[in-house]
C-alpha cells in the first residue's frame, strides 16, 4: 500500500512516500500532511482563520477528488503563524476521506 485514494471513487491522491506530518485542526479534525497530492482540483484561494491556533490566518486552496469531487482537504499557500509555516505549499488532507490503494 503505497498510495492513498478517494474513498468515494478510489482515485489515487497521495503517496505514502510524501507524507511530511500529522496536523490537528479543531474544526475538521486531524489531518495528514503530504509534500504533494495528485488527480485533485484546487479551489481558489481562500482565507481560513485555524481554529487550533487562536488569531492564526492561513491562505489556502480546498482540494476536491478530480473525479468525484468528494472534499479531500487544502493546500498551503501561506502561513501567518512562523511555527507552522512548514506547512505552505504541503497538502493537508483527511484520513477519512482517503483508504489505502494498491
């Protein structure tokens, strides 16, 4: 198992060998970070205001599965917070959206 798929439509969106981290957000719940995801379609960018840090503003792109459109998560553009700024450019997508591929 050396991928991750959309769970709807099982297309393959992220190796297992790109995943940087494990991130908490309160609103969505955890989260798994990848230096690169694929067959996703990217948002405009949005403004996002993070829950789990108090006052910490991140641009983002939401990410859709780019066959079924199920919501895969967001990408990274920038970080207000120095701490998390790791994160811009890296994929943050959810676990239960995803299921191991083949």
């Amino acid at each position: 198992n050396h991928i991750y798929c959309c769970k709807e439509c099982k297309t393959p969106i992220a190796a297992k060998k790109d995943f940087i981290d494990r991130c908490k957000t309160l609103v969505d719940g955890q989260g798994f970070l990848f230096s690169a995801g694929f067959n996703v379609k990217e948002s405009h960018v949005s403004e996002r205001i993070m829950a789990a840090v108090e006052d910490d503003t991140n641009i983002v792109r939401y990410l859709s599965c780019i066959k079924c459109k199920a919501y895969m998560g967001w990408r990274y553009e920038y970080c207000e917070n120095k701490e998390h700024q790791y994160r811009e450019g890296n994929y943050l997508l959810f676990p239960n959206n995803l299921c191991p591929g083949k």
